[in-house]
C-alpha cells in the first residue's frame, strides 16, 4: 500500500512540475515609467532617431506595455561549428562603388547595431554595437506589420476568419462605418492599399495611442470608432519601409476580436512559444491596455528566431502552423511586369508586408524603419536579423545597402570554409 501511495505521489509530482514547466502566454502588465531618459530624452523626443539607440530598448519607461518572461528550460540558440568573421568580408560600397569591407558598410553605411546570422538553426555571426544589449527586446515598430499579416493568414486557415468577408463582421464595433464595409479581411491583409489620412489625423492617431505626452482621455479603439473615421479613399503605397498608420492598427483589433484573446497572447500561442524565445519580450499598450500594432519588442535573438520559424515552415509544413500557400505567396516568382523597387533587384515586390525579393529565387525579407530587417533564404536556410538606426526612415541607398550585405553573406555562406 505504501509503495502505490509512494509511486501515486511521484506519479502526481511528476505532473505538477511538468505543468509548471510549461510554456506560458501570459503576459505581465507594466505601468509606464518615469517618461525620462537621462537629462534630454523624454516623451515628445523618444521616437526620434537620434535617441533609437537608447529608447527602443527602454520603451516601457514611455508607454504602458505587456512583458512576458521566457518559460523556465529555454534553450539559447548554438552556435555552428565554424563561425563566419563578417566583418572582413569584401563588398562593394553602394554609395561609392569603391570596395570595402563588410564591417564597414554594417557601421558607416547602414548605421548597424545588431546582426545576426543563423545557417541551419545555428549562429553563423552575431555582433553588437552602440549599446545594443543582447539580453533585452527592443521595439520593432514598422518591422511588426508583416507579422500581424502572418497572424491573419494564420487565422484564416484555422477558420477564425475569411477573407472575402467584410472587417466589419468581425469587429462588430465598427459596424457602423459604411467606409469599411467593402473592405475585405484579405485586401487589409495584404496591405499594398492605406487610407489616405491627413497629417493632422495621423498626430491624433498617435496620440489616441499615447505615443505622445498629449495623453488622451480615451484609447486607440475610441479613435478608430469615431463616426466617419474611415470614410475616405484608399492609395496604393509605394516602397518600404512603411509609415506606420491608423490601418495597422484596425489589424491589430480584427486579430484580437476575431480570435476572442488578446494580440500579444495570440502573437504568443501562434509563433512565439513555437519560436522557443529566449530572452524577454514586450508589447506596449494604449492607456486602455490594449496593443498597439506598432508596440512589439524583441531581442535580436528572438527575432531571427521568427525567422528560422518561417524558413522551417516550408520543410515541415506538417508541423508548422504557418499555412503552405502563405510562404508559396511569399517565394513564388514575380511577373515579367512587376513594378520595380529602386535599390532591390528586379522582381522585388511587396506582398503581406513582406518583401518578396527579386534576383535569386525564394528569398523574402521584413523590412523595418531605419535599416531593421529580417531575412530569409530558404534556399540556403539563411536567416540574417539586424537593428539598425538608418539617419532616415527609408529609400533606395538603404535598400540598396541591406541588398548587398544579404548578397555577400550568402555568398560566402555558399563556399567552403576552413574550420
């Protein structure tokens, strides 16, 4: 008798620690900080670019968020077994033409203050600059919409939407809009069209968010329901990065409403815990707590992390979550008259937020304000993550820039190396 009562409790331990252990998606709420970063930092400037470096890994101290520790038993990412000095590669300079090397670009040209390499799952190169921590998540911003477009087309194939039916019939809130009626679940996903919003709205739309120190009485919700907020055109956007608007954050709230939980939980359920992260991760909130599509935060690591997930999501498609004609969307080569994107290659077109990008087949990149990026070689099962801090938001020399770095890693990924 002692020994069943004995190997029951075993039995009954065994399972709480199992229980205990494992992955969980909920998240903490964090009231915002002091609103102050040393002596020149402070609500009204965080955002600029010259302070990146410093606030995007300390935005929390702005803004409410949502933190999420890593579960106990996360694995670091390896190391592979002959690393790659990047730094010593040779390339040519975009801006000159004269040859250089790669460590040279990353830091005088592209204003680099992370990268990482994974080949196989493993770290390739990883380097830090300016202060940018390894242990910390620091907020995407822009580089978050094509992952709320992967959360929808993964909520389309699990039947929490469809995409010729009208945002409205899931966000019952804004059933009275007439401007968003005709607008499908899909084409919002896709994301080539925004509303034509005037300067005047958009410094309300940041606002109603609490991006700003004009907190408002109400969040971004209230905003975007307000009568006629959405009667107005759409425009076909242009090349990235993109501009965040009040459209990113009409996805977030179809995602949360349409799955019934909270985005950053969602986030959590469908990629993050199968990402396996490893440092801490936070999503920003508005007064009312709720995300902010713009309000993500990772560390590097955990980054490239979701990059790995989707390269693995074309070989094991029966274990992933990710839907088949999602990545084939992604990689499928572009028509003879696809427009072009000055600084990519031929053939490079916006699809998801995603990049699909030209030249060399089945490569597809995020790419973020100021230099941000992830990329993906499926061919090579080459995943390159950078955060950088760009002097300006966007254009052909930093897209041509990120086009040659990818392209000399993955060559030199290609050759043999001595060990």
């Amino acid at each position: 008798m002692k020994r069943r009562l004995t190997m029951l409790s075993l039995v009954l331990a065994t399972t709480i620690s199992t229980a205990g252990a494992a992955p969980s998606c909920q998240f903490e709420a964090v009231a915002a900080g002091s609103g102050e970063i040393g002596q020149w930092i402070d609500k009204d400037n965080w955002l600029a670019v010259d302070n990146q470096r410093v606030s995007l890994q300390s935005a929390d101290v702005f803004m409410p968020a949502r933190r999420l520790r890593p579960a106990a038993g996360s694995e670091a990412l390896r190391a592979a077994p002959r690393p790659l000095d990047i730094d010593r590669l040779e390339t040519t300079d975009p801006f000159d033409g004269r040859k250089r090397d790669l460590g040279f670009l990353l830091d005088s040209r592209l204003d680099a203050d992370g990268v990482l390499v994974l080949h196989n799952g493993r770290i390739l190169s990883e380097r830090y600059r300016n202060g940018l921590r390894p242990g910390e998540p620091r907020l995407l911003l822009q580089a978050t919409r094509p992952l709320l477009a992967l959360l929808g087309a993964m909520s389309m194939a699990q039947g929490k939407l469809t995409g010729d039916k009208s945002v409205t019939r899931f966000v019952p809130a804004l059933n009275s809009q007439p401007g968003l009626r005709k607008l499908s679940v899909q084409r919002l996903l896709q994301g080539q069209e925004r509303h034509a919003w005037a300067p005047e709205e958009l410094t309300q739309w940041r606002q109603a968010g609490g991006w700003t120190s004009s907190q408002p009485a109400t969040g971004i919700r209230s905003w975007l329901s307000q009568p006629g907020r959405w009667d107005k055109p759409l425009f076909e956007q242009e090349v990235p990065p993109f501009a965040g608007s009040p459209d990113d954050d009409l996805l977030a709230w179809l995602l949360a409403e349409s799955n019934a939980i909270p985005l950053a939980r969602l986030f959590c359920e469908q990629l993050l815990i199968r990402s396996r992260h490893e440092q801490p991760v936070f999503w920003l909130t508005d007064s009312q707590g709720i995300e902010l599509a713009d309000g993500l935060g990772l560390s590097l690591r955990d980054f490239g992390r979701l990059g790995q997930l989707l390269l693995d999501a074309r070989v094991s498609r029966s274990r992933s979550r990710i839907p088949a004609w999602f990545v084939e969307t992604l990689t499928a080569s572009s028509g003879i008259r696809s427009p072009e994107v000055p600084g990519l290659q031929k053939g490079s077109e916006q699809r998801y937020g995603f990049m699909h990008l030209g030249g060399k087949p089945n490569r597809v990149a995020i790419i973020g304000p100021h230099g941000t990026s992830l990329y993906v070689d499926f061919d090579r099962r080459l995943v390159i993550a950078v955060y950088a801090t760009y002097p300006i938001m966007g254009g052909p020399a930093l897209l041509a820039t990120l086009e040659q770095f990818w392209k000399v890693v993955d060559q030199a990924v290609s050759q043999p190396r001595q060990r």
